[in-house]
C-alpha cells in the first residue's frame, strides 16, 4: 500500500476500511469536489439500505432522463468475446467480471459488476489472458453453503456472508452471484454443495435470509438462484421439471421467498425448463409467481446463455453474458440487443425479410443444430403487439435501477469493467483478514455423526496413530484451463470453485500430524493410502493389504476420504470411490483396529462400513481450513455442534435418481425425512449430529406470545403474525462445555395428507458449561401453522397441531399440542 497514493486506483487496500476506501475511490472517479468526498468519507462506515419505495422513486427519476438505448445497455452483458467454433461460449475478456453491464457516466449510472459465487469470490476466473492464474488464492476458499448449513446457525451465515461481500467489494466486483438456495431433490446432484438448504425448505429460508442480509449490509448485492426446480445437473438445458402447485409453494418455493422478504437485489432464472416452458422465459414462474404472489421488487437475470428468446414480456429483466453461443450464423443469440429490444418494443418497425431472418435462425439455432443440447426444443417465439403496455418494456430497466439504488451503487461505482484498474483489482490479494472466522466457521461446519467412546482423542490413551486415507495429502486446484473448474476435497468444481491459497491451505495430514504429536502420539503414514504414485491405479488387494499393514503397526487408524462433485454433471455414485476400494479398506481396517472415519464429501455418502467403525465425522467441503477443523474436532479442542442438513441413506436406491427428459415431481412433499420411509432409508437422520456431552429437554410447554416476541426462533415469513409460542429447557448433562441445536418439527392432522413431521423452528443455545441451561423459545407463525391448498395458504386451526421437540428428525424428546398441555415425546 505504501506503493500508492491515497487516492490512487490501487485502492490502497491496507490503509483504509473498505468503506471508507470505498467512499475516497467514488469521489475520485466520479470527480466530487473535497467537500462532497469528505461528506462520503464522514457517512461511508452508516451504510444503510435504501427502502424499495425510495430506490423506485429514484429509478423513475432516472429513467425519465433515459433514450432507449440507455434503457437496454442495462439489460444486456458486456465483457465477453464470442466462440469461434460450433459449440463456442466465447471468452471473458481481460478485467471484466463474470457479468458486466457497463456504466451510463451522464446519469450517473454505475456498472453492475457481478461475480461467482455465493461460496466467496471465484479467484480463477474464465479468462483468454496470460496473467489469469494471478488470482488464483487471493480470496478466502470458505465452507460451502452446505457446509455452512450443518451449523445451523444464522449469526454464523450472516458474519460469513458479510466477510464474503467485503472480498467482492475489494476485487471491485458489486454483485454476488449467491446465494444457492434450492432445496435438494436429487441426492446425486453435481452442484448440493452450493445450496444451503439442504433438504429442508424452512432451514434454507432461515439461512438464505441471514445471507442475504450479510452480504447486503455491507453494500453489495446479492443474487438468489436457480429460479427454480433445478434440482440435477443431468441435462439441466433440456429437461422439464413437472411440479405441482402445492409441492412448489410447500417446498421448493419457500427459501426463495425468504430472500425477497429479506430484500434481495436479483434473482437468477435457471436453464431447465419448469412444466414444459423455459425459466428464463416462464411467465408464472416469473411473472406470476416471484413478482406478484412473492412480490419481489428487484430484477430476474439469467443463468449465463439461459436466455432463449427477448423474454421481457415473459418476465426477465436482464440476460447475461452478452454474446451468443455457437459461431457465425448458428450462434445462439444474444436476445436483448438494442435492436432486438426496438424490434420488441416497435414490433411495426421490423422488415419482412429481417422477421424471416431472424424466425430462420431461432428455428435453427433452437431446434435442429443445438450446441451442447444447451436449446434442446423450442423456446417462446417472441410474438408482440402494439397493445402491449409501454410499461412492460420499461420495467426491466427500472428494476435493475431500483436494485442500484437500493444497495447505493451510485455511490460507491468501482473500477470500469474491462479497464487497468479492474485488472488489477481482479488479482490484488484481499484474504488476510478473515482467516480466523473461516476456522471458526470449518470447526463448525464439522458433524460427528458416530461416536463409540473413541473422541475426543486424549493424551495418554494411544500411543500410536496411522493417518491413511485419499484426501489426506490433497492439494487445492492451482489453475483452470477450462471454464469449469474442477473440483477438490475442499472446493467443488464448476462456477461455484474457489481455489485455496496455497501457503493457506491447511491439508488434514500435517494438521492430524502437529497435533498427534503434540499429544505425544507417533505417527504412520504411506503415500500408498493416501495422494503417492504408488497410489494410482492400485489394485483392491494391494490398497488393503497397505491399509492393513499401516493399521497394525497403530493402536488407532484415521482414515481422511473424500469424493468430489462438479456442475454440469450430476455424481455418477453415492460411494466414496467407483470402485469400493476405500469401502473394502476402510471395513478391513476397522476389523483391526480403532478406526475413525474423516469424510470430505459434497452430499450424501453411502457408509457400508458404519457399524464397524468407532466413529465417523464429516464435513461438506469446509474450505481452506479443512485440516485445521479435523485437529480441533478429534482431540477436543472445540466441540462438535453440527447437525445435518440432509439425510444420509443406508442405500443409494432409498435416493431420488435424476431423469433425462421429463423429471416428475411425483413424490411431492415426501422426501428426506418427511417421506413415510424414513426411518428404514436413514443411515443417519436428518437434523442429526452428536456432541462430546449430553443435553436433557425438559418442561415442555405452550408459552405466550409475548415470551417469542424476541426469540432467536422467530421465522422470516410473515413474522409480524405470531401465532404461538413452545418452550423447552435445554441442560448439558455431560461433564464438558457444548452447545445444542434443538430443533421444532410440527406435526398437522393427518387428514391433511402432510408429512407427519415438518421442521418449523430452530434454536441454537450458547456454550453450555456442565449442568447449564437455556429456554429454547421457538415463535411459530400463522404461515408456519397453515397448509397450501386450493391455491392459497389456509391456517390449521392450533388445536389440532402438535409440535415436536428434540435433537434431530428421528431423536424427539418432547411434544407440547399448541392449545393445550405437554405431550408424550
């Protein structure tokens, strides 16, 4: 930083808090006088969000100033070079985000700025350069959100999502393309790590809100994606997600609609089709649905070359990246170019030969010659009138306004895409402040889920431990030559890779090692089992005869495995290897000697060996502090408090399989631990995950009204109308500090035809020393008591109703029946 001025383009990042140097930058590039940069340095540390109502009076200022063409550079993205070959997505071009749209300086327009992804800043972007390797490392490589979400906990969310929105603000960026909210469908998908829903919709409503609210409070926007059903990766662009009404709105539609009551800025259409239409061009999807039913206020983006027609009228606002797919004339759009929006706009205008043109090559282009199937079938064939309200073309553009507004853009516009000082930017190391809360955030993302007396490990108990395992060793990715990055033990691939910074980077073998050894334990280890040559290509026999050789000469085993999941493909297995070996190994092992099992894994694992084990952890891609979160779990140097956000099953045919063509929605609101199966699929429950101490749930009881009026429980949908209040007395029985997640499931009549048990409130106590409490207070409002029928939310009447209380979907302690007195657990 001493290299630059103070108000240089270098931002000097060491010198001034992000707001500040954010507040001295916008006066610099947008030439304020001393007096106004001074007036912005004095208010820059009281960011506020604007109110929607302000941000559109603002937008309709705004736009009244605007030509045309002005309107439509805000629908498009820029910063991309077309493909040259048949199935070319083109190049990102040097200094330009992952969307771009560029700056309007005579209104004062800022550019939007937009960035993967909602696990942190994608540091290995998809640029032709010769210098796009310098990012690699510069931003922090977090927990995924499934990860994060095996805390459940908000304040956690928020503090990461906020630390997360900080690195985007450094590298000059102004959009996070996250969070991941769907609920997940299909065990296999490629791309679970990315949302933090889980299973359950009510817990991805809590967390996407609390992510939305981190990332927004410090001045950027975020983006809520895949709107919506795009539960699989197998083919994503051509499949039709078949959904019923109910099963929508009961529980694939909640966690989005917690992000729009949180004010989120955008939201991203994705590529499949839902009930036979397209997304990105889904007219209740978009229109009906996410704008007037959930009442959102901000703008509908595409997923990048998801776009399959001008589909303004059909609800989309903004289409990204800006160039077509394909080459020449087979290349698939762009759709909103200013002279495909004027044709939109002034149907009347268009000639004969150029509608036949461009008829000739939608038809081509979306039918019969389909790079990568991304266009399998017909999209909507845009087909305007002149009736068709001037309003409906000029709302996307007052949207995307509002949005800018709203999260004062203007103020704060950053770097120009494409130009040195985004360059610089893009690679300027911006990760040191925040290792100590991705520790945290690690240890906490950590979920022992068998225990059999064996941890914590403590001095004295063995003398000797063999580390073996194929992710032990792991190295993160250091450079992508592709436009998806593969993935790692501790960063899935495709949009959503962070690469670990090197020098960061804690690999579990040398944390597992320096702590061992500090306990005074010694340590065996063979390149054989883990990342070595001799590694590769082993045979069954010979990597459990290895396995067994290290595993004898140790009083105990730990082994560290992992398997890895990309987007664009769902996972092919839900076993650890396609070959079972490590399954063989691991069971081999375990009949030796004490074995824990340390899991790196992106979903759902199969665990043939689970009851031959003494105990088995495991992490859904905890980042860069992947090694650091092992030491501290296993020797008992933070206790363990995750809980699962989905089901582990005992079979892979318990799961969801993804479908090719047409994915039926069959099963409607019966999946993870809501189907009547459950209980016989589990290997281990959803909501599950155990401590090193002991908690008892006592005094169970309807409370008032006004005792939840502050509860952590409160949910975020429609919490102005609490309807009841459940209290339970949670105490550590063990002899060591823990903390608890106490979870609420309710239960409606059965004449509803619901699931018996639908999560409705959770409550995360504090460290709990040895023989202390908490009241667990969980806020239940009247959306949380009703039902989705006949095509609106009807309340149940309480008294029919009876919540469940306890450590997991399957482990229920307490029951309280709302209106009346405690009942049996």
């Amino acid at each position: 930083s001493s290299q630059c001025s103070r108000f240089s383009s270098c931002a000097c990042a060491g010198t001034m808090s992000p707001k500040h140097r954010r507040a001295g930058l916008a006066a610099w590039r947008w030439r304020r006088s001393p007096l106004e940069w001074l007036l912005l340095l004095a208010h820059a540390g009281a960011l506020e969000l604007r109110s929607w109502e302000e941000a559109e009076a603002m937008a309709d200022a705004t736009l009244a100033k605007m030509s045309a063409q002005e309107r439509h550079l805000l629908m498009m993205g820029v910063g991309w070079q077309p493909g040259n070959d048949y199935m070319g997505m083109g190049y990102l071009l040097p200094g330009y985000y992952m969307g771009n749209t560029p700056p309007i300086p005579r209104l004062g327009v800022p550019a939007v700025k937009m960035h993967d992804a909602g696990n942190g800043f994608r540091n290995n972007p998809m640029l032709d350069w010769n210098e796009s390797s310098h990012g690699f490392g510069t931003t922090t490589c977090w927990p995924s959100a499934l990860a994060l979400a095996s805390a459940w906990d908000e304040d956690l969310v928020r503090r990461v999502a906020a630390a997360i929105a900080r690195e985007f603000d450094a590298k000059g960026a102004n959009v996070v393309l996250g969070p991941g909210v769907q609920v997940h469908r299909v065990a296999r998908n490629g791309r679970n790590f990315e949302y933090m829903s889980g299973e359950d919709p009510y817990l991805g409503s809590r967390l996407s809100v609390a992510y939305v609210h981190g990332v927004q409070s410090e001045g950027i926007m975020a983006c809520a994606k895949h709107w919506a059903f795009n539960e699989q990766e197998t083919n994503r662009f051509g499949s039709t997600s078949d959904v019923d009404e109910r099963t929508a709105w009961e529980l694939y539609y909640p966690p989005f609609e917690a992000t729009v009551e949180a004010g989120v800025g955008s939201v991203m259409c994705g590529y499949n089709r839902v009930n036979g239409t397209f997304s990105c061009e889904n007219e209740a999807l978009l229109r009906r649905d996410l704008k007037e039913r959930m009442g959102f206020r901000g703008f509908v983006v595409s997923d990048w070359w998801a776009a399959r027609s001008p589909a303004v009228q059909h609800g989309l606002d903004q289409e990204m990246p800006g160039v077509g797919i394909g080459s020449s004339f087979l290349r698939h759009g762009p759709h909103f170019t200013h002279e495909e929006l004027e044709y939109l706009e002034n149907p009347g205008t268009r000639p004969w030969w150029s509608r036949w043109m461009y008829w000739a090559k939608w038809k081509l282009t979306t039918r019969w010659f389909s790079p990568f199937g991304f266009f399998e079938g017909e999209g909507n064939v845009p087909a305007p009138t002149a009736a068709s309200p001037e309003s409906v073309f000029r709302d996307p553009a007052r949207r995307i306004l509002a949005a800018i507004y709203r999260s004062r853009l203007e103020e704060r516009p950053g770097c120009v895409p494409g130009s040195e000082e985004c360059k610089r930017q893009l690679i300027l190391p911006v990760r040191a402040q925040h290792e100590e809360l991705n520790r945290e955030a690690a240890v906490r993302s950590v979920i022992v889920l068998r225990n059999e007396g064996l941890l914590p490990i403590e001095p004295g108990r063995f003398k000797k431990v063999a580390i073996m395992g194929n992710a032990m060793v792991s190295e993160g990715l250091h450079f992508s030559p592709a436009a998806m990055p593969p993935p790692d033990p501790y960063s899935g691939g495709g949009s959503g890779h962070v690469g670990a910074n090197d020098e960061a980077l804690s690999r579990p073998l040398p944390a597992l090692r320096r702590r061992a050894e500090a306990a005074g334990m010694e340590v065996f280890v063979s390149n054989c089992t883990g990342a070595g040559e001799c590694a590769v290509n082993l045979t069954r026999a010979a990597l459990v005869g290895e396995a067994l050789r290290l595993a004898r000469s140790a009083d105990l085993v730990v082994v560290v495995s992992a398997t890895l999941a990309t987007e664009g493909e769902d996972r092919p297995h839900l076993r650890l290897d396609a070959d079972g070996h490590w399954d063989d190994a691991i069971s081999a092992v375990a009949a030796e000697t004490p074995t824990a099992v340390l899991l790196q894994v992106p979903g759902a694992i199969l665990m043939p060996w689970r009851g031959q084990v003494s105990a088995i952890a495991c992490t859904f891609l905890a980042g860069e502090q992947t090694g650091h979160a092992w030491a501290s779990i296993l020797f008992g140097d933070a206790a363990p408090s995750g809980k699962l956000p989905i089901m582990m099953p005992k079979a892979q045919r318990a799961t969801i399989e993804p479908a090719e063509k047409v994915v039926k929605y069959s099963e409607g609101l019966f999946t993870s631990y809501r189907a009547a199966t459950a209980a016989e699929d589990s290997a281990f429950p959803f909501g599950h995950g155990l401590s090193y101490t002991s908690f008892d749930y006592t005094d169970a009881r309807a409370a008032t009204l006004e005792e939840c009026a502050d509860a952590k429980g409160v949910s975020i949908l429609k919490p102005s109308e609490l309807a009841a209040c459940v209290a339970v007395s949670v105490t550590n029985t063990g002899s060591r500090a823990g903390a608890e997640v106490a979870q609420a499931y309710v239960e409606f009549p059965a004449a509803l035809g619901m699931p018996r048990l639908l999560l409705r409130g959770m409550h995360r106590t504090r460290e709990l020393q040895p023989a202390g409490s908490e009241v667990a207070l969980f806020a239940l409002t009247r959306r949380d008591l009703s039902v989705f029928q006949a095509g609106r939310w009807q309340p149940v009447a309480p008294g029919g109703i009876v919540v469940h209380i306890g450590a997991s979907s399957a482990d229920l302690r307490a029951a309280v029946k709302l209106g009346g007195a405690a009942v049996a657990g």
